[in-house]
C-alpha cells in the first residue's frame, strides 16, 4: 500500500564524509537540478535532505526504480564526477521501498539513524528540508502526508522513550554535576572565560535560576557582552587576581595552554573561607593547576571525569532505541490507514462538484420550464428538497467507501496479530 514511497541515501554509517560529499547537489544550482532529476526520474515528488552525516533523497512514485538508479542520480546531480566515482558513490548508497523507506525516514527523524543517538536537531533539519523543497515546489500530497506523520512519530518517540534524555555533550553533562552539588540559586559563581563553550554553560546557569554571576574574560568587551545577556556582572581577566568576595563555585574554560588558577590565586579567591568550594574546568589543557586540585578541598569536576558518565548515557540511550524501533513498527499501521483515507478522499474529492451540476441541470435545464413556471414558495421547497438530497447523496459514496476501508483495516488487524 505504501509502494508508492521510496528512498535513496547514503549515511555516515556507509561512507566516509569525502563520499558522502559526491551525493550533494552542488549549491550553485540546487533547484533546477533537482527539477531536472525529478523530471529525469518520471518522480512525483521529490524531498531532499543534505545534512553533515546524511543525503537523502525521498521520492515518490508508483514506477518500478531502475536497477542502476543510485548511478543515474549522481550522474545527473554531479556529471563532472569520474564513471569511478560514480560507481564507488552509488555501491555505497542504499534504496529503501515502501515499508522499508517509511520505517526509515521515521528512524531517521527519531534519531536512531544518527552519529549521536537522541540528538534533536535532526527534526529542524527535516523540517527545514521539507520546507525548502516543498517551497521549491517538488512535493505534494503523499511527502506533505509522509513529513507530518514523520514529526508526530519523532516527538512521540522522544516523549515516550529515553533515546534524546540522558545527556552527552561535555557542557551538559558538567552543569548536571555541578548541580548534584546542590548549590542555592544565590549562590556566588565566578566564570572564567566567555568563549562559546563558558556561553553554553551560562545559557545552563541562567535556566536553573542563578543570580549571582561575575563573569571573567581576557577581552573586557566579551565579559561585558556575556554579563549583560544574563543580567550578570562583567570584570576584566586581570582583577581576578584582587577579587576578594568569596565564592561558592567557580567555572574555568578558556583557551589559555597553561593554568590560570594557581594555588596562589585560588587562595586569594577564598578571601579566608575554609570551606569544600565546586570547581569546574572544561578546558584543555586544564586551566586549574593540578596543586590546585591537590592543597584545596573541593568537588573538582573536570572532563576526564566525565567521560564515564557520557559512555553510560550513551548505552542508555542505545537501549532506548529498541523501545523507539518497537514503537515504530506499531506507528506504521496508523500510517498505512491514514494513507489509505487521504486516498479515498482524494478519489471522492469530485463527488460533491458532479452532484451539485446535476442539481444545476435539473434546475436550469431538464425542468427549466416547469421550474420558472412555480410560484415562489414552490421554487422555495423545491430547492431546499434538491439541497437535502444533494447533501445526503454526497455523503452516500464517502460513507461507504469508509466502511470499506474500516472493514480492510480490521481485516489486516487480524491478520497481522494471527501472524
Ligand atoms: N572537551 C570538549 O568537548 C570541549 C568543548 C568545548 C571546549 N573545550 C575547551 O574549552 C576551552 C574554550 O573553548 P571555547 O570553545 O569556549 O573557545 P572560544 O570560543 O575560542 O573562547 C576562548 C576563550 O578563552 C579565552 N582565552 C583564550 N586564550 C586565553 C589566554 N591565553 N588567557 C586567557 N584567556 C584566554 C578567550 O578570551 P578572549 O575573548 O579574550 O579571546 C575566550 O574567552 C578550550 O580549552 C577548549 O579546548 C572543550
């Protein structure tokens, strides 16, 4: 029943990104070539996804796909490429059918197909995708069908499984340490640096609520920058060394290759207090001094130590990708009737026009005469009589034709779970 859809891709998980690049649609021209390809192809329509570890081209068509079609595609995308290429390129593509295309496009959305398991930012890249070629008019009804179940399947997988929950990025995973150490939101917090790395982990402080932030930076201006976008406060890298107000966490990230924070000037930073301090350091090399580490009490969360914890969120998220798989098995029956009803629509769709002529006829032409010769009140109940019976024979054929699409539907239920 979903014959109709295809794919053709090639993915991180076939190729080096060098071939990958061969898939491409060079930018210069990328509509009039797809156009050509769709044309080329007999296609009805075409969604074309490009990311950094995918190309993607989802197609539809009822024609059988030619044996060679990988190589055609790449000739007609890219025909400066060498015949080898083209054939190294093509051996490494995959061309998935019905089931199997749909099964992977949802895959693909719910981020089980990715480098990184549960990362999101697959969704906007395919929306983005779809919006780009539906605006570039290659798409119709069955992809628009196809793109919206896609979303509504990657969310509920999201929702329902723990594939996107546990973190892995070195920022996320460092901010979730540090608040183990259950720090108040007025707690005093010193960030040294405002590269992008420190800009993240801000972005992570201002969500958890925390106020009181002095953010430190080699280039004034960028401290400043940072600190206003928090409503925080900016110093120059250069008075770290005569702060004297006393900290409860102090987070480290710069591209400096030697420490900063020597045992000299964390005891300055303690300005007399005793106390076990949060000390955070995503650098490398690290910016706190091993000494450092060594003479002060502190809970000391650095990326080494991370790593553990990114490997077992991974295998979490791994696991969870099997509960995804199920859930897609399941999603694709509710696929397949919604397919099949838009179909009935779509084939009904003139039903309602043809009745209403009829009734027109029969007015204006077959008993024109008769008609003009009624009084008002006759006309009157003639039309309404004619505007009852258009309604009710509209809704004859749509009526049955979903109770035969309910009868197959329960039909294939049988027979999938007698299987
Ligand atoms: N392990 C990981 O996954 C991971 C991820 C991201 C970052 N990192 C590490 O985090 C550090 C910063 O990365 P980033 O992406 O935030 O870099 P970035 O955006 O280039 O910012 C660099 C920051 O470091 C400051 N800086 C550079 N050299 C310095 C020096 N000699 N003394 C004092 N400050 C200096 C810069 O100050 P100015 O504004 O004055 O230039 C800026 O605030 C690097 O060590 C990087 O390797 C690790």
């Amino acid at each position: 029943m979903l014959d109709g859809f295809h794919i053709l891709t090639l993915t991180h998980r076939d190729a080096a990104l060098e071939t990958l690049a061969h898939a491409i649609v060079p930018g210069e021209n990328t509509v009039a070539t797809l156009e050509n390809l769709k044309a080329s192809m007999g296609w009805e329509e075409l969604l074309y996804l490009a990311t950094c570890n995918r190309v993607t081209y989802v197609f539809y068509t009822q024609e059988p796909s030619a044996a060679d079609l990988a190589e055609q595609t790449l000739r007609l995308i890219r025909p400066e490429l060498s015949e080898e290429i083209v054939q190294e390129t093509a051996s490494r593509m995959r061309l998935l059918h019905g089931n199997d295309a749909v099964t992977h496009l949802l895959e693909v959305a719910a981020s089980m197909d990715s480098l990184v398991v549960g990362e999101r930012e697959i969704i906007r890249q395919l929306r983005q995708a779809y919006d780009q070629s539906r605006d570039w008019q290659l798409t119709g009804d069955h992809l628009r069908l196809l793109m919206a179940f896609t979303i509504e399947t990657a969310k509920e997988i999201y929702t329902h499984t723990g594939i996107g929950r546990k973190a892995l990025s070195v920022v996320a995973l460092a901010f979730g340490e540090m608040q183990k150490k259950q720090l108040q939101p007025q707690a005093r917090l010193l960030l040294v640096g405002a590269g992008e790395t420190n800009a993240l982990f801000a972005k992570f402080l201002e969500k958890a609520g925390y106020r009181n932030v002095t953010v430190f930076n080699r280039t004034y201006e960028k401290a400043l920058n940072l600190a206003n976008a928090h409503q925080w406060r900016a110093l120059s890298l250069d008075e770290l060394a005569f702060y004297s107000e006393g900290f409860d966490a102090l987070i480290v990230c710069t591209g400096a290759t030697s420490a900063i924070i020597t045992p000299e000037l964390y005891q300055q930073l303690l300005a007399g207090e005793t106390g076990k301090k949060v000390v955070v350091d995503l650098s490398i090399p690290h910016n706190v001094a091993r000494e450092t580490t060594q003479v002060f009490p502190m809970d000391y969360i650095e990326i080494e130590g991370l790593k553990e914890t990114a490997s077992q969120n991974l295998a979490y998220r791994e696991q969870e990708r099997e509960k995804a798989a199920g859930l897609i098995q399941e999603r694709i029956y509710a696929f397949r009737d919604r397919w099949h009803e838009r179909q009935i629509e779509r084939a009904l769709a003139h039903i309602p026009e043809e009745v209403k002529a009829v009734k027109d006829r029969a007015i204006h032409e077959v008993y024109g005469k008769e008609f003009a010769q009624l009084d008002p009140q006759a006309q009157d109940l003639v039309l309404r009589m004619l505007g009852y019976m258009e309604k009710k024979c509209v809704a004859i054929p749509i009526k049955a034709a979903k109770e035969v699409a309910l009868r197959g539907k329960n039909q294939a239920k049988r027979v999938s779970l007698s299987a």
